[in-house]
C-alpha cells in the first residue's frame, strides 16, 4: 500500500517569481508540502524539497489548462489522503502600455480585459472549484491576492487589472459566506508596493508619500499569507489585509 504524506500541503500559483516565490520559501521552511503552478518550468537554480515534483506547469489564461491541472492537482493530493490545506491563488497579470503607462477604461482593448479577467479572476474560481472537496477534507483556507489598486485609481495599474482585483475582493466575501460552512476560511490580502518585478518605474514617487516610506519586501507578504494559512487565524475569514506600509489611509 502507498504510504500517506501527512505535511501540510499548499496549493500556490505564480510561483516562480516575486510574492510566489517569497511565499513558497516561507511554507517550505514551516516543513509544507507546496504545490506550484506556474507559464514556466521549474526553476532548477531555486531548489526547495521535492520541487520539481510537485511543480505544475500551467497557462491561467487558457481555461482548457486550468481544468487540467486542477485534475492533476487532486491526483497528486491523493498521497496526502486527497487533503489540501491551504489554496493561494497569487498568480497575476497587470499589463502596461508599450510605454509603460496606464491602460485606461476608454481604450483598453477586449482580449486584454478578458485575459486579465481569465487570469486574475476565473482562474481563482474555477482552482477553488475544483478543489472545493480536498480543501473541505482538511477544513483548509483559502488566500486570493488582490491589490491596493482594486479600491482606489492607481497611477500606473491599468483598469482591467484593478477591476479584475476589486471582483476578487469581493469574490472573496462571497466565497467565505459559501465556503465558510464547509469549514473552508477565505481572505485575501491587497499589497501596495512591494519590491517585485510588477512595478512600473515611477513608483519610487509614490513610495515618498506612503506613512512607512519605502517599498514592502516580498517576506512582509509571504509572513502574512502564512498567517492567514495557519491555526493562528482560525476565527479569520471573508477580510481583506492590507500590506502597504499604510498607503491606504
Ligand atoms: N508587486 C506588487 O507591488 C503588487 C501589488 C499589488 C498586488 N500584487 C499582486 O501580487 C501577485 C503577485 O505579484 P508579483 O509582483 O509577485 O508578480 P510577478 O513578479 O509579476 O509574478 C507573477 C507570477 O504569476 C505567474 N503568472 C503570470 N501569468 C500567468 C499565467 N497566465 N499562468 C500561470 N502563471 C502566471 C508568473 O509565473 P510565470 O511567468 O512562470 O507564468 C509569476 O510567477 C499578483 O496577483 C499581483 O497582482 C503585487
């Protein structure tokens, strides 16, 4: 008989870079099994235990692959008694203009708006779907990663991407109603500006007039998606943190 894995397992798309990347070192080092879905292939220059294996390459804007990998993903979960612990659906696109400026409302053509939507939205639905059995199996919780930009106009995000955040902001309330009774919590958090490859140049402008004067490092992220993750948050469900050195206020 196969032996049964009892680490705790996590489920993390965009894992190759920036908060991904923070994120899956954070569970690693707590002893979590992580599960990463990502474009690209595993990266053999970022080694964590038995990454390669359990690296899921997939495209979250092709919806055709998504419904694969979530069939790959609970194979893979049935080492683990088909548990999942926790699910964090970080992965996001927020495209710019050649110039690197803002995508606006009045001139931002449709299949950018509908690949934003597949990615930062649809895909954290249908993942959250699919697993909804082994998530409820191991009462575990859900973190979707909005952005400061779903609540406010930001200078260099575009419109879709922070419509896309503000949906999944409220998404998140709405899952947390609905999963909530299957003991499934879900949260999110909404970074400003943390020190990754997504920002656009300019933002040290902005840093200026944040209340804590510098950029977030991607660590400050990581910390508090394992938080909202771990029994430490067990009463914790349906908020939305902010990570952004006070930029909101
Ligand atoms: N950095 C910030 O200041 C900031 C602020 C607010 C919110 N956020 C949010 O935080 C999250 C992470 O941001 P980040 O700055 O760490 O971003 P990043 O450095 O650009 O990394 C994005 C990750 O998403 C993956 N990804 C992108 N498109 C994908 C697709 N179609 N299919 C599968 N994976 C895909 C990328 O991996 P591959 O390229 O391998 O596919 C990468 O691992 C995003 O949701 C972002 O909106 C960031």
């Amino acid at each position: 008989m196969a032996e049964i894995d009892i680490r705790k397992t996590i489920v993390l798309t965009g894992a190759s870079r920036g908060i991904g990347h923070a994120t899956v070192k954070r569970f690693s080092r707590e002893g979590w099994r992580v599960i990463t879905c990502s474009r690209q292939a595993f990266a053999e220059d970022c080694p964590w235990p038995a990454g390669p294996e359990d690296h899921i390459k997939v495209d979250l804007a092709d919806q055709e692959d998504v419904g694969i990998a979530v069939s790959e993903i609970r194979h893979r979960l049935e080492a683990h008694g088909g548990q999942l612990h926790a699910l964090v659906n970080n992965a996001g696109i927020s495209p710019k203009l050649k110039d690197g400026g803002r995508m606006n409302s009045i001139e931002t053509p449709m299949h950018v708006w509908r690949d934003v939507f597949q990615v930062n939205f649809f895909a954290p639905i249908m993942l959250a779907r699919g697993l909804f059995k082994e998530l409820a199996a191991a009462k575990g919780s859900i973190v979707n990663v909005t952005s400061i930009a779903g609540t406010r106009v930001h200078p260099f995000a575009g419109t879709a991407y922070a419509t896309s955040k503000a949906a999944l902001g409220s998404l998140t309330r709405e899952m947390a109603h609905d999963f909530g009774p299957h003991g499934i919590r879900v949260n999110a958090i909404a970074p400003g500006e943390i020190d990754t490859a997504i920002l656009s140049p300019g933002t040290d402008k902005i840093v200026e007039t944040i209340p804590l004067r510098r950029l977030g490092a991607t660590s400050e992220v990581a910390d508090i998606i394992f938080f909202l993750c771990s029994q430490q948050a067990s009463y914790v469900t349906g908020s939305e943190i902010h990570i952004n050195g006070g930029q909101h206020v």
